[in-house]
C-alpha cells in the first residue's frame, strides 16, 4: 500500500472513531430531558446532524467516496431506521433548513449554466435529454406492464388501471436529481464535458419532467376517471412551471440589483435570498428547485452582472447546509419499506439504470457527443429524491386506491437511488477525470 493510501486509509479509521464517540455521546445526551429549555430539542438535533454529517463526510472523502455518500449515510444510521435518534417527528422539524439547502443549491446550479460556454453543446444537451426520456419512458413502463401480475400496485387490477399507472410511473421515472448532481460535482471540484453534461441534462430534465407529468396526470384521469373533472390539477402543474420562471427572473433581477449597487455581505445576502425564496415558492405554491434555478441562469445569463462572485458566496455558505439536507434525506430513508418491496424495487432501478445508459448513449452519439459524455456520463444520472417523491405523493391524494401503494413503493426506491446516486455520479467524475479540475485551472 503506497504512503497515501496508508494515511486515506488511517484518517478514515481515526475519524470514524471519531464518529463512534460522537455518537456515543449523543446517545447519553438523548437521555437528558432538554425540555425546560425553549427550543433546545431543534437546536440539539441540528447540532447532532451538523456535528456527525461533517465527519461522516469526512470518512467518506478519505475512502475516495463523495462527501455528499457520507452524509447520506450517517443521516441513515441516527435516523428512525437504525439507531433512532432522530425521530421521524423531529426530521420533520428540520424540513425548513432542507428547503434552504435546495434553494442555495439550486441558484448555484442555475449559475453554473453559462450559455457562451455552453454554446458548442445546445445540440448535445437537448439530444442526450429527448433520447434518455424517450427510453426511460418506454423500458420503464414497459417493465410495469409486463410485471402487471407481481407489482403491489397494480396486482389483479383493470387493464386501464395497468396501462395509467404504468404512464404516470415511467413519467416520475425520468426525474433526476439536480442537488445531488450540483453537490458531488461542487464537492469534488469538478469541472470539464462530462460534468457540464450532467449539469445540463439534469436541469433540462427537471423543467421537462414536470411537464410530462402533467400530461401523463391528464392521460390517467382519462383512463381511470373519464368522467371526473380534473382539469383544474393539470393545468395548476403547467402553471406552476410557469409561475416558478417568472418568479425566478423576479428573484434574480433583485440579485442582479444588489450586486450591482450594494455587493457587500455577499454570504448574508445569499442565505437571505434563499430565504426569501423558500417562503415565496410556499406562499404562491411554486416548484422551489424550478424557481431557484431559473434566478441562478438569470443572474449568469439574462443580466449585465458579474455573478462570479455570488456563485462564490453561494459555495461559502452551502457547505453546512449540504450536510443538513443530504443527512436529514438519509434519515427519511425507512428501511422497513424497502425491505417490504426490495426485488421489484431493485429490478426496476436496475431497468431505469439501463435505459438511462442506452439513452445517454444513443443521445449522445445522435447529438456528437465526445466519446467520455457517451460512456461516462450516465452512472450521474442515476440519482432521484424530493421531485420524484412529491409527484408520487400527489398521485396518492388523487388516486388513493392505488396512489398509496405506488407512494411506498416510490419510497423505496428513491431510498436505492438516495443511497447509490452519489456513489455513481462521483464515479462518473472519476473515470472522466475531471475531479480536482475546478480546483487546478
């Protein structure tokens, strides 16, 4: 074993014994009651997820493993699932931190989408985008419909049940992860085709993905309930796509504004625009994630600011609240439910997985790609979380007969993907050789 490897390979032991203490600790002090003080429970458990993600990433990283992996799963362990110092009430309470997180994530994603630079791979991006949803689209509802007989969700139902929950399924199916895409690739300070690939595609996605769910919402109400008048929830999914832009243009000339009058308290600014973000999107029921992105592409893009230092200040102040929102993901992870659907959920990741590899592939070669975007690429698409989950838990509230089960079974697979995305899309990076290269140029 080389001199480096031997000293990854010891501060990762050194640090999860740092862990092992902390968490000892953390146990003895759960059993003191810190009621009498006001808010002390909310600060005490944001203090246990700061302090334990942050050297859960740390043993992460020094085992060639993404930060964001690290997170993830020590959110896992103090979670419900396995130790239980959180509870699912109290990983309730911290949901508001999370909505930050993603918003902050999402500008910064949003800003790192710089047309000029972009310019010799519209064709790419869009190509890799039409051809990966296509064939999501049709393995993944094909899967559902062949596996008709041995889903939960659909065992012993009508054939128009079949045939709209299979619609509706491949639809969520498309949707990938932007945070976790903008975090591994900031964390690991990449930068290069592959890294722009993913970036791009992967916003694409999400604007898309929200649009074919409100296409796919209107053609199962066709086939489950003809005779219901649903055109109200339709057509509140495609106006939030478009209230969520507009909202973000707003947010993002007030940005521009600041920048270029005022431009002090950069990190103060941006956690108070992140904010003010995550209170509009609540008040006005907007896409938060859509919003924040399209204020991020505005200030880069649309406006004569130099947002380069914004996109700085956005970086300085995420990294605490990426440990946040990437552990309080691994303890909504129950594995009680992926245990309960396992085979089918594993068998449909592992067809959503080759579909996305086919169509990045075929995208690629249709959209002349580089060879490293067509082969490498795909591993970082894997990753799903909140968008995914609050699609299915509205067709739950809309279909209760059925909706309730495919919302568990949802969850089970978005705690595969929650687990395994980071892992995949760092070894994207790694075999494009594109990690550290933010870092060097």
């Amino acid at each position: 074993m080389s001199g480096h490897g031997e000293r990854d390979w010891r501060g990762a032991l050194s640090r999860g014994l740092a862990l092992a203490v902390l968490l000892f600790a953390i146990w003895v002090l759960r059993g003191i009651d810190p009621a009498p003080i006001p808010g002390a429970p909310e600060t005490l458990n944001l203090g246990i997820l700061l302090l334990t993600a942050f050297i859960g990433g740390q043993v992460a990283n020094r085992l060639g493993l993404s930060r964001v992996t690290g997170y993830i799963l020590v959110g896992l362990v103090i979670g419900p699932s396995v130790l239980g110092f959180l509870s699912d009430a109290e990983v309730a309470d911290l949901r508001p931190f999370s909505g930050l997180a993603i918003a902050l994530i999402a500008v910064t994603a949003g800003g790192e989408l710089n047309l000029r630079r972009l310019r010799g791979s519209y064709r790419s991006l869009v190509s890799i985008t039409l051809v990966q949803t296509a064939t999501i689209l049709f393995l993944v509802g094909g899967s559902v419909i062949l596996l008709r007989d041995y889903l939960p969700f659909i065992e012993g139902r009508p054939w128009n049940v079949v045939v709209a929950v299979a619609i509706v399924f491949a639809a969520i199916a498309v949707a990938s992860s932007p945070s976790v895409a903008i975090a591994v690739i900031t964390d690991t300070k990449s930068k290069g085709p592959v890294s722009t690939t993913v970036l791009g595609v992967t916003v694409l996605k999400d604007v898309l993905v929200i649009i074919l769910f409100a296409i796919a919402l209107s053609a199962t109400y066709s086939l489950v309930e003809p005779d219901a008048a649903r055109e109200g929830v339709v057509a509140d999914l495609v106006h939030e796509v478009g209230g969520s832009m507009v909202g973000g243009v707003v947010v993002g000339l007030v940005i521009a504004a600041y920048l270029r009058l005022v431009n002090q308290h950069l990190v103060l600014f941006t956690i108070a625009m992140a904010w003010i973000m995550v209170e509009i999107a609540a008040i006005l029921h907007l896409e938060l994630l859509l919003m924040a992105l399209t204020a991020g592409f505005a200030v880069e893009n649309l406006l004569p600011v130099e947002g380069t230092r914004f996109v700085d200040a956005l970086e300085a102040a995420s990294l605490p609240l990426y440990a946040v929102f990437f552990s309080l993901a691994g303890a909504a992870v129950h594995l009680q439910e992926l245990a309960a659907v396992w085979v089918w959920a594993f068998l449909l990741v592992g067809v959503r997985a080759l579909a996305i590899f086919l169509g990045t592939n075929l995208g690629g070669r249709i959209g002349g790609s580089p060879d490293t975007v067509r082969q490498t690429s795909w591993s970082a698409f894997i990753s799903q979380a909140g968008v995914a989950l609050g699609m299915a838990e509205l067709l739950s509230r809309e279909f209760p007969t059925w909706g309730a089960e495919l919302y568990g079974f949802f969850v089970g697979m978005v705690a595969v993907h929650e687990l395994i995305g980071p892992v995949m899309a760092k070894w994207s990076l790694d075999r494009a050789g594109e990690v550290g290269a933010a870092a060097e140029s």
